[in-house]
C-alpha cells in the first residue's frame, strides 16, 4: 500500500487516509501523493485545474495550469464531468458559470479573494444608480453575483481594447481593481471612466520604492509588472524618465508575462506579481533568473489550497460549488460579450 509521510508529524499513514499535508518536500513523498491525485482523478473522470500562484506541487500535479480564464475555458471544453479548480472561489464559480452541467470542486472553500470581495452586488447596484446609462465593465476577479450586474467583463489583458470599444459617449463603471483601473485611463485617456477603489492587498503591497530599488540594484533587467500592482504607476515612470529604457518595461497579465518569458533573452528578470508566478516562469525558461520585486507577495488565499485539500476533494467530492442558474446565465452573458469583442489572452 502506498505511504505518505505527514510532514507536520513524521508519522506515515496510507494514502487513502490521508486528509491533511500541509506541504511536501520529499522527492518520494510527492511522488507517491502525485500517483495517488491521479489515480483519484481518473475514478472520478476529473480534470484537475490549477492557478498560476498556486503552491508549486499543485502546479506540477495538475492537468492544466494557467490563468483563471483560460483554465475555465478549458474547463467548458473538457471531456470530463468533474473540475477540480485548484484556486480561489471566484474562479471555481466562474469555471461553473461556462461549464454549468459539470461538477465543479474546489478543493478549500473558505479560499477567498480580497479583491473579488471589495464590492458586492448590492453596492454594485447602489453604484449603478448614481450613474444611470452607464455601461459596467467588470475585471474578471469578480464573484458571479457582481458579473450578474455587469454589462461586459475584462481581462487585464484585453481591458483596454473593452473598455476602447465602448461609445467614447457613454459613462464606464469599471471595477473592483483601482490600479488596473487607472492603467486603463492612462492609456485610453478616458476621462468618462469611473474607478471603484477595490485591491487586490498582495498586488498593492507590492510598492513603487521596492520595484525602484530592485531595478537601480539590477538595472539591465526586464521588468514584468502586473497591472493590478501597486507599482505599476512607478514602472511606467521609471520608463518615462529614462531611468529604466522603456523597452524594458512590460505591463502584463499572468498569461502575457508566461508568453514573455518564452522569448526573452535577458539575463534576468523582476517580476512584479504574486510569487507562485515564478514556478511557471523559471519552468518555461530555465536559463533567465526570475525574482520577485517582493518577495513576500503571497496570496494565503492561493496557499490554503494544500496537497492534503486536494487529495480530501477527490476523495470525497467536496468542496462542491454551486452558482444559482438565474445568476449563472447573466455571468455567462457579461463574459461571452467580452469575447466577443476580443479574444481575452491571460485572464489575469
């Protein structure tokens, strides 16, 4: 019978009752939980889907990694009848929201969003009646009831040809994220654009000072920033002054930093994200040394999702997540025009 050591305890224990390693570490111990995540997968004809900042054993055991969009799209066209979303809640519901007859786990459902959790429905109404005519363009990190309320959603990659493609007339609702927000009206120069002053709080504490510092210490670098970091003003300036040559400079989805990094030929590079991004990176190019502008941008929320809570939702079929149809079928429409518009690249 198969064995995994609890890497809390030492003991060791069968694999069919293990319920909770937090993390492993040992060569054999992985391997033994991998084969196991797999043979559970297969009896329950399911697809295991992981993020982008997940730990990176879940990463390397699941069928597909990437961007909450892409990996909810790929949900939608699989085969098979289980989606095991490895993430937080927002993109198990969004996965539900495109693949509604499937059955979809998330294997923590306590794993929140703090920037999907920065407006609710109901101050989303609130906000639309200030602005009567509107048209609401909602980021994709966003719950199911917010993109029920949403005219067209976004990515942080398409986010401005969505928004450019709005009559110039008419008044934007674009939420919850204010950094991408602003991005957005820096670069259309929209002055009819209203930002909701949401955050993401491991984005926002990734400052200006912390990249400026990063960049002067290495200053042949590339810079890959996210949109939704706080520091995304400072890269851009930096590049304005010349201090860093603007062609050094990348503001860019998780999905469009993954795309870079197959191509670049610097030596290094800072990368201005949630750390769990750095285990795609250095995968797609082992050559580069990618860093973290910060390196305690960790997400606790991406975190919660252990070897032991995926191995218990296989197993047990729980964390199930649930979308009420009414509202499902209104999220659905929000995130088909915005592909409509344009094909969405990186989700996030």
């Amino acid at each position: 019978m198969t064995v995994i050591a609890d890497p809390d305890t030492g003991a060791h224990e069968p694999a069919t009752d293990l319920v909770e390693p937090r993390s492993l570490t040992d060569a054999d111990e992985i391997g033994s939980w991998a084969a196991e995540i797999r043979r559970l997968a297969r009896e329950r004809d399911a697809v295991v889907l992981a993020h982008n900042y997940q730990r990176p054993e879940i990463q390397d055991v699941a069928d597909h990694t990437g961007d909450s969009l892409a990996l909810s799209r790929i949900a939608a066209a699989s085969d098979a009848s289980t989606i095991v979303f490895c993430g937080v809640h927002f993109m198990a519901e969004t996965a539900k929201i495109l693949a509604p007859e499937k059955t979809v786990l998330i294997p923590d459902e306590r794993a929140g969003c703090s920037l999907a959790d920065s407006i609710s429905a109901d101050e989303l109404r609130a906000w639309k009646a200030e602005h009567p005519g509107a048209v609401v363009v909602s980021y994709v990190n966003t719950t199911a009831a917010v993109k029920a309320e949403t005219d067209v959603c976004c990515t942080s990659s398409n986010a401005v040809e969505v928004v450019a493609s709005i009559d110039p007339d008419r008044e934007v609702l674009f939420l919850p994220d204010q950094f991408l927000g602003a991005h957005v009206r820096r670069v259309t120069g929209r002055e009819n654009l209203h930002v909701w002053a949401g955050e993401c709080h491991v984005h926002a504490g990734i400052n200006g000072a912390a990249l400026t510092a990063k960049a002067q210490a290495d200053p042949d670098a590339d810079l890959f920033v996210h949109p939704e970091c706080g520091c995304a003003t400072s890269a851009l300036y930096l590049a304005g002054t010349g201090a860093v040559p603007a062609e050094q400079v990348h503001i860019l989805s998780t999905g469009g930093m993954l795309d870079a990094a197959k191509n670049t030929t610097k030596a290094s590079v800072l990368v201005a994200t949630e750390v769990g991004m750095l285990h795609q990176l250095r995968r797609a190019n082992p050559l580069v040394d990618f860093r973290a502008v910060n390196d305690r941008a960790s997400c606790g929320y991406m975190k919660m999702i252990t070897p032991g809570a995926l191995l218990r939702a296989l197993r047990e079929g729980r964390d199930e997540v649930v979308v009420d149809p009414a509202t499902a079928a209104a999220a659905r429409a929000s995130v088909q025009r915005m592909i409509a518009i344009g094909q969405p690249g990186g989700g996030e």
